[in-house]
C-alpha cells in the first residue's frame, strides 16, 4: 500500500497545522501592510485629488488677483513640505510597502501647478507695473506743466494735492 506524497501530506495533521499559521501570518501581515498604507499614505489623496482636477488651460484663463494666487501657491508650497516627510518604503514582516512610485506620481502636480501660478503672477506683475508706468508718467507730464495764470495754477494745485493723497 504506497500512499503518495500529496496523500501523506493532505492527512498530515502537523503539517496541516503549519500550514494554516503560516497562512494566518501572511494574512495578518496583509491585513497590517494595508493599515500602515492607509495611516501613511491617506493624507496625500488630497494632493491626488488636487492633481486628477488640475486643469493649467483652465486656471491661466481665469482671472486671478494676487492674493488668490497668493494662496494657491502657499497651499503648493504646504503639499511640497508634505511630501518632503513622505515615507519611501517600509518593512513589515515579510512585507515590504513601496510607496516611490506614489511619491513619483505625486511630486510633480505642487510643480507643475506652482508653474503656472508663477507665469500668472509674471503677467499680473507686468501689467501692474505697465499701469503704473503710465499713471507715473501721466501725473509727471501734469505736474511739469507748471501754470501761470491764476486759474490754471489752481487747478495745478488740486492735482498736486491729489496726488500726494494717493501717496499717502
């Protein structure tokens, strides 16, 4: 009567016992990678979130002020030094939890998004002082006019005046 390997193992009584704590480690291992993974790295589904929405077209032909681009660049700044404590990698047990490939796919959207914040403050910036330019140079030509006549002095006057309280 000659059993076969498979046949003596499957009766086996101590190896079917090994058999099973070894599964019930592996799962207990899973189950622990997978908690580790959702305490670690759960906190950067928002930068995720903020990535699968970015639209560049769409934010550089919306009007912005500086304070909206203020915020929006603090707010990049802020998912960058998040990700600056980003966990590489982690041993748990047997497992090994990998998260490069996850900090690869998230480290360019702050970058990519401060690009374009950066472009539109430049254009912002440019016009501002293209404005500027011209109200410098205007009340400048007004005030070089000096006047001689009593009427024409006042009204110098009150332009002088004008712009000395928008200086202020």
């Amino acid at each position: 009567n000659h059993l076969s390997t498979q046949a003596i193992l499957i009766h086996n009584r101590d190896y079917n016992n090994f058999t099973q704590r070894i599964l019930a480690n592996i799962n207990d291992q899973i189950d622990a990678v997978q908690v580790y993974a959702n305490d670690c790295y759960e906190p950067f589904r928002k930068i995720y979130q903020y990535g699968q929405e970015w639209d560049e077209e769409a934010f550089l032909e919306k009007e912005q002020t500086y304070e909206d681009l203020f915020k929006q660049m603090e707010l990049m700044r802020d998912y960058q030094e998040e990700l600056d404590k980003f966990k590489h990698s982690h041993v748990l047990g047997a497992m090994l939890v990998d998260g490069k490939v996850l900090r690869s796919e998230l480290s360019p959207i702050p970058e990519q998004a401060l690009a374009a914040m950066k472009k539109m403050l430049t254009v912002l910036a440019r016009e501002k002082c293209a404005a500027t330019f011209q109200r410098f140079d205007a009340v400048n030509k007004a005030l070089d006019e000096r006047p001689k006549e009593l009427t024409r002095y006042a009204n110098y006057v009150k332009m002088y005046q004008m712009v000395r309280s928008e200086l202020q």
